[in-house]
C-alpha cells in the first residue's frame, strides 16, 4: 500500500492544506529536533524528496497555484479552447476513420463496450500523468523519468541514459505516427493520379504530400498559427467526413472497401485501443499552466486540465460511436428513432449539399476529407516532437531548425516502406503507443508511490518535551492539534489511496501485461 501522501514541509512553500492555516500554529524556528514535527536534512532531502500530495483531497484545486519547476520547453502557453483542441486532435484520426471498417467484424456487444473500456482507460491514464505532474512539481516529462529513477547525486551519467532513452522514444513514436499517416495519405492520392508517369506513382504522391505539409512541421511551437489552424481543419474535416458517413449510410448507398490485408495487430478491439492512445499529456498540462499568472484570479472550473481531457475524449467518443454501430451486426435505423433520423438527413443534406449525389462523388469527398484529416494533423505532431542533440558545430553555422529537419527526413523515407516492413512498423507504431498511454503512466506511478521513500512529517508516538525555554503549555496544545489533524486528513485519504492502487495495478497487469500477451499470441500465429 501506498504510504508516500504525507505533505512535505521543506521542498516548496506551505498551502493551506499543509500549513492548516485555519488553526494556530507555534513559530517553526521554536522546534528542536525532538519536536512532534520535524524537518528532514538537507542530504535526505536532496536524495529522498518526494514532493507535494498527490493531489486525492479536496485541497488540490486550491494548491493549484504553487510553484512548479518547469524545465525548458518548447511548448509555449496556450488558452484552454487550443489545448482542448489538441486534447481532442489525436483521437479523431486514423483509428477513428480505420474502426468504421475495422471495428465491422465485430458484434456490436463487443465493439460498444469495448470503445467505452478504452475510453474510460485513456481519461485515466491522462490523470494519471497529471497527478504525476503535480506530485513530482515538473511539467516536462523527462523530469518526470528523472524523478522516479534517478534522484540524488552521483547518478548523472544514469540521468542521462534515461533522459536520451526517454527523447529517443519519444521522437520514434512521433516519427512512427507521420510516416504511417504519410503513407496512408499517399495510397488515397495514388488511386486518382495518372498511370503512365514518368516516375512511380507512389514516389510523386509522396513528395507532392511532404512539400505540402513541410512549411507547416518547422513550426516552433504548438502556438503558432502554422499550427493552430491545420489542427483545427483537420478536426473540421473528420466532423465532414463523419457526415458524409451519416449521409452514405442513411441513404442505403455505404460501400465496401477493398481488402487491404491490414496488419497483424490491426484488426478489431486494437484499433479501438490505438484511437484512444495519446502522448499529449503532460506537453499540454505544461502548455495550459503556462497560462497561470501569480496573483491573478484563479482560473474557472471549466478551464482546469481534468474537465478538458475528459470533454475531449466524451466528444471523440460521440464522434466514433455511430460509426461503429452503421457498420455492426444490428441494423443502425433501429437504433434511433425516425424523427431523429428525419432532422439528420435534412441536415446533412444542407450541409453537404449532395441531394442529387453519385455514391461514386460521395466516395471520392470522403477520401479527400479522410487525406485531409491526417495530413492537418502532422504539424501539431512535429511541434511537440523532442530536440534531438545535433553537434555544437553545425548548431553554430545555422538557425535553422536541424533537429526537426532529421526527423522529417526520417519521416519521408520510412513512408516509402512497403509490403511486409509496412505492417510491421504499423504493429511497431501501435505497440509503442500502446505502452506510451497505458503501461508507461502506471509504471511510473507505482514506482514513485511504492519503491520510493517519500520525505514525510515524521511523528513519534509519544510527545517530546520541549527544550526551549519558550515553550509553554499553549505550544504543545497546538502541536497536539496538528497532529490530529494531519491524522485526519490521511484517514480522509486512505480510501482513495486504495482505489488509485487498485486501478493503476488493474492498468498494469490484467490490461497491459494481457495486451502484450495478445500481441505475442498474434504475431505467432497463436490465434
């Protein structure tokens, strides 16, 4: 069980749920080492610190303002209207548009409660990497790592391992993601492109692709315009596409797509998995924190990182479940009723202007609006990917961006990858974002709360007599009352320790460890 929620008094300055300022309190500097409540050394603070609680008590929205040590981002401030819509981004795309056809061969009591589990999975690993942010003060994700493996002196050439391992794999996941969506935009342009060419087809939709996007990657950060507005198009467009869906299926023309021998890994309540895999958490909680400034009104409820995540993955959802039930064994119309089915159609056919529409131009709109959807969503994926380190004499001779350069040139190579090394970096890329968003945030939280020896109010089972000439009668009557009241607010805390454990081992072991033992099992033919 957990015992590391006790609120530290030396690593940062008192809230009011640590410094209970509703009650008296004796001068700090009146204590000797033998008081009721003391301060850790600096040696065993250096080595040892665990930072601020968790944040399970009411407390956290009023601690909200404490300092943070936030290492050099790249990530600038942002409103809370653009990180919803970054929240939101990544769930909409190539597994929200792969699970209308995907997802097909599942009966619908499998692919709704399935959809549900790995929605409500992702709403807690994000939490998870948000109460991790909090306990451990940073908003930077290597700091995080560094946290929880490598605190202390005499470990740098360790934090320096885990800081280029957590970079790397951060900007392969990334790398992975944008040449698996540059790839599946090049085979939607390749069937309308001429046959005789004097080059391949592939090569020239490719390169038209990359020369599009590629002023919009060397974007510097997740503010800026060349950012911001492709992110919101791509959302724009995926809500189109979803339309177009409604329309198609409504009106009895749906087609049915050619067998394109999808990968391994890729079929069923795995694609359902990766739609909800995310990367952006803690880029994001940094970028809204950013936003914050001393002294100022707090800001509203709406506006907080919890109630944005979770808005976000509640629309996505509601974006992705009717598709899923046009495409299952129940027949959709019986789902809803004719009147909501009658104010659909009108509007769609308002919207989409396609009364008199051709399934064939039907079909060709939803190609384009799916290409559009994941090549808009590439900037926002370079602009949060890690710097890479790049020698101090090319730095010197340019300002240009050639950290992000590599990574688009890696990028644009691997998306020529064909056949059989196609499908396994598409398994390498699910695998690896599959660990990112549920394995990685319950390791880490396990860790940190388990096999780390927080610094904690230590407080003896008998009073210690004061040493201090001072001291009266009224000093210890006020130390008494802070300790019943630190063994209240732990006592308030205890269930909820239980249930956070409770769900960060269910994260880890049943869904995780059984995830990887299914793709073992796939990728030797077990099943």
């Amino acid at each position: 069980m957990s015992t590391s929620f006790e609120q530290p008094i030396t690593s940062r300055p008192p809230s009011r749920s640590d410094s209970f300022e509703d009650g008296p309190r004796s001068p700090s500097n009146e204590f000797d080492s033998e008081a009721a409540l003391i301060l850790v050394s600096d040696h065993e603070q250096t080595d040892d610190m665990d930072a601020a609680s968790f944040g399970f008590s009411s407390d956290e929205e009023r601690d909200e303002e404490d300092s943070f040590q936030q290492a050099p981002s790249s990530t600038a401030p942002l409103s809370s209207i653009s990180v919803f819509l970054y929240l939101i981004s990544p769930l909409l795309k190539l597994g929200a548009l792969l699970s209308t056809f995907e997802v097909a061969r599942l009966p619908l009591k499998l692919a709704l409660p399935g959809l549900f589990f790995f929605a409500c999975l992702c709403a807690f690993s994000r939490q998870i990497w948000y109460m991790l942010s909090r306990y451990v003060r940073r908003t930077d994700i290597e700091e995080i790592f560094l946290e929880s493996f490598a605190r202390g002196r005499g470990k740098e050439q360790r934090r320096y391992n885990i800081r280029m391992t957590v970079r790397f794999s951060i900007a392969l996941l990334r790398v992975l993601l944008v040449a698996v969506y540059l790839q599946s935009c090049a085979d939607v342009l390749v069937r309308y492109l001429p046959e005789r060419l004097f080059v391949p087809q592939r090569f020239v939709a490719t390169t038209v692709l990359a020369l599009l996007i590629m002023p919009l990657c060397f974007a510097p950060s997740l503010s800026s315009n060349l950012v911001l507005y492709p992110t919101w198009l791509s959302v724009a467009t995926y809500v189109a596409w979803f339309a177009c869906t409604v329309y198609a299926h409504a009106k009895g023309m749906f087609f049915s797509p050619k067998e394109l021998h999808p990968p391994a890994l890729w079929q069923g309540l795995s694609i359902i998995a990766f739609t909800y895999t995310t990367s952006h958490t803690i880029p994001l909680y940094a970028a809204l924190r950013g936003t914050y400034q001393p002294g100022l009104p707090k800001p509203k409820r709406s506006q907080t990182f919890k109630i944005l995540s979770l808005l976000s993955i509640v629309i996505a959802t509601a974006l992705i479940v009717p598709t899923i039930l046009f495409n299952s064994q129940a027949s959709p119309v019986s789902c809803f009723s004719p009147l909501f089915w009658n104010h659909m159609m009108r509007l769609i056919q308002f919207a989409l202007q396609t009364t008199q529409e051709t399934p064939k131009a039907l079909v060709d709109a939803m190609s384009f609006l799916s290409l559009a959807t994941l090549l808009l969503g590439i900037p926002s994926i370079f602009a949060m990917s890690p710097t890479l380190p790049v020698p101090l004499a090319i730095r010197r001779r340019t300002s240009l961006p050639v950290s992000k350069m590599a990574l688009f040139v890696i990028t644009y190579l691997m998306s020529y990858l064909y056949d059989g090394w196609a499908r396994a970096m598409c398994n390498v890329l699910l695998v690896l974002a599959f660990l990112g968003t549920f394995t990685v945030p319950a390791l880490v939280h396990i860790v940190l709360h388990n096999f780390r020896r927080p610094l904690s109010i230590v407080m003896p089972t008998t009073p210690a007599a004061p040493s201090h000439p001072s001291l009266n009668h009224s000093d210890s009557y006020n130390d008494e009352l802070l300790q019943r009241k630190e063994r209240t607010l732990q006592r308030r805390r205890f269930a909820r320790r239980i249930l956070w454990d409770i769900g960060v081992w269910t994260l880890l072991i049943p869904v995780s460890g059984g995830g990887l033992v299914w793709v073992g099992g796939r990728l030797l033919g077990k099943w």
